[in-house]
C-alpha cells in the first residue's frame, strides 16, 4: 500500500526549520516526514514500511533526530503561530494510557512523561486551543500531574494569545484565577461546589468547551497517538505535532 505523500508546496513550507541533509542521507526529508506520518497515524510499526522509501530504520532513526532536536516542535510553533488572536482560548488534558513498551529498557537519560496513576502508566496531553479550533500550544506530563498545575507553564507562555480563557472546573484555583486577572484576562470557569462565594461565569460561552473535547477525540483516532508506545517524550511529543498538523493545519 502506497503512503500518501506531502505535497512539495506544503514542504517548503516548513523545510526551512529542518536541518539541511549531509551526502550520506539520500532519503528526500519530504518521504521522512511523510512516511513518519504514516506510521503515527496508524499505530504501525516503522519496518511495515515499503523499501521503496529507502531503508525503514534510517528514516526512522532521521526523524528520531529530528525529534530530539526540537524540529518538529519548530514546524508546529511556526503553524501555530499564524492563528489570529481570538477573543477566546480553552484549555484541557487528556490522559493517555501508555503502552508496556514504553516503560521498557533504558531510556535516553530524559523523562518520558509517563506516571503511574489509578489508570495505570499514563501520559496526559495539556492542550491549549482558541474557539475557533486551532491548537496553540501542548505539553505533556505524567498522568499523575492535576490539570491546574499541568497547565501552568502552558497559559504562561500563552498569555498574549487570548483575551478570556475557558476551562472546566478542575482548574478552578485562586492561583490561575489572580494570575489571569493580573494579566488582564476574563475568567470563564465554573467555582467548584465547596467555594464559599461562587464567582459567576459566562453560562453561554462555556457551551463551546466541547469543541476543545472534540478536538481530543479527533487526535486520539490516530493510534500512535491512542496506544503511546514510544519509549521517549521528544517521539510522542513529535507524533501529536504530526497530528495537529494533519488535522487542523492541512499539512498532508
């Protein structure tokens, strides 16, 4: 079965951000890079691939470089960044259950964002996306981690980018609450029930936290995504970019 491949007009795109290929790599980055999407997308293994791509484990091991240097990060911030700012932002997680394999072996001496909860060994994607679904920002944690502190780093980095944020009640904090006032934010996030005074919020508005849902079912129908068996955070990190790309940035 054939892979589609990326389109050289959307490739140059982004080839820029990628490093420039010595004389041993004979693999075209556009077949990387397409080939890598393929193997996320369908939770397949990378030696299923055709060897009319070329060697399965140097495109492997290229995009696994790549990965590690922040490459495919770069691509997804640069699309990101395009977004206009919107009037409003949400913020959520999703916890993933990580495979046996990727808590296996020796890892690359970095963490691999896996903890151990209720659930098992899980990974949890806090995602950061504005009401006119785009995604903004990601991060991954353990699943141990709460979602209010998950989130942190995420809405500080993002600030500018909004000008209400829209969460569900886990992240109703006194903390997040001063910090998004601080920085002059609107506040739209139901108090939780044992609030001495319940802060009214914008009933309306919070309807359209389901599109930050769908969002979550629409990356975890890539099994790659689904099953989490990479060993490192850099590969899965890069497999949701691979995601987001597809899915709301049309790089196919």
């Amino acid at each position: 079965m054939g892979i589609p491949l990326i389109s050289k007009r959307q490739f140059n795109r982004f080839s820029k951000y990628l490093p420039v290929p010595s004389n041993a790599e004979k693999i075209d980055g556009r077949v990387v890079l397409s080939c890598a999407i393929w193997v996320v997308e369908g939770g397949r293994s990378w030696s299923d691939l055709a060897e009319i791509y070329g060697n399965y484990d140097s495109i492997r091991r290229r995009f696994a470089r790549w990965s590690k240097n922040g490459n495919i990060r770069k691509i997804f911030s640069a699309l990101s960044l395009k977004a206009k700012k919107r009037s409003a932002a949400m913020v959520d997680s999703t916890t993933i259950k990580a495979h046996r394999t990727s808590a296996s072996l020796k890892s690359d001496g970095k963490a691999r964002e896996i903890g151990r909860s209720a659930g098992g060994l899980t990974t949890k994607i806090h995602f950061l996306a504005n009401i006119e679904k785009i995604p903004l920002d990601f991060s991954l944690s353990g699943g141990q981690v709460h979602d209010a502190k998950g989130c942190e780093e995420l809405i500080h980095k993002n600030i500018s980018r909004f000008k209400t944020l829209l969460t569900d009640k886990a992240y109703d904090s006194d903390k997040l609450r001063s910090y998004l006032r601080a920085a002059g934010k609107k506040i739209c996030i139901p108090p939780k029930c044992n609030r001495k005074h319940h802060d009214d919020y914008d009933r309306d508005l919070y309807k359209d936290r389901s599109i930050i849902e769908n969002m979550f079912s629409w990356i975890k129908d890539w099994k790659g995504i689904a099953l989490r068996c990479c060993r490192s955070a850099h590969m899965f990190d890069s497999s949701v970019c691979l995601a987001l790309m597809v899915l709301f940035f049309n790089v196919r």
